[in-house]
C-alpha cells in the first residue's frame, strides 16, 4: 500500500476482505481460493484522461489499471469451481520508487 496518506484508499481495499465471522466459516469449510492473471492493462477512460491533461498524472502518480484473469475456488468436500475475474485497481508509481497500491477501484465484474 502507498505509504502516502493523501493517495492511500484503505476503505477500498478493506471492502474487499471479509468480515471475521466469514473468514472462520470460509476457515471452517477449509476454503480456499487462487487467482492468475492472464492480463493488464490501462482502461479506455484513464487514457483518454491522461491523453487530455498529460501533466496531470504528476501530482500523485496513480494509474488505474484493469488487471484479467480467472479465479478458482475450493472447499472440504470437493466443492469448488472457477471463473474469469477483472479488478481495476489504483496503483501510484512515482519516478525511482517501487510502485505501491493505492485503491481499488469500485468496478468489479465477474
């Protein structure tokens, strides 16, 4: 997560982990769940935001990024099944610095 205040969403990430009384049941059926992503890339929107206003992207160095892929699910007793997944997240890479998540953004389809 950035370390910068101003640009880190934490609410936004935090939604996307779930409460303790889901985390014993997903615990209690021995659930568990793996992803690979085939794919990312910039959305049509940001582009065509950061093509009308370049410098723009200098203040706080965050890119959203649609990343691709499929996730899997399992649990006790052979249940389980997959599906594709895309995620648009808000990642801030600033010049000489590791890049850092910054947000996800609220657009999640399956």
């Amino acid at each position: 997560m950035t370390s910068e205040a101003k640009y880190a969403d934490w609410a936004s990430v935090t939604k996307q982990i779930p409460d303790p009384v889901l985390w014993s049941r997903l615990r209690d059926n021995q659930q568990h769940i793996t992803a690979t992503v085939g794919e990312g890339h910039f959305p049509e929107a940001f582009k065509a935001a950061l093509a009308a206003d370049p410098g723009a992207i200098t203040t706080a160095y965050v890119y959203a990024v649609t990343v691709s892929g499929r996730q899997s699910i399992a649990w006790a007793g052979a249940g389980g099944g997959a599906e594709a997944r895309s995620l648009t997240l808000a990642v801030q890479c600033r010049p000489q610095q590791s890049c850092a998540l910054a947000g996800v953004l609220p657009t999640v389809s399956p």
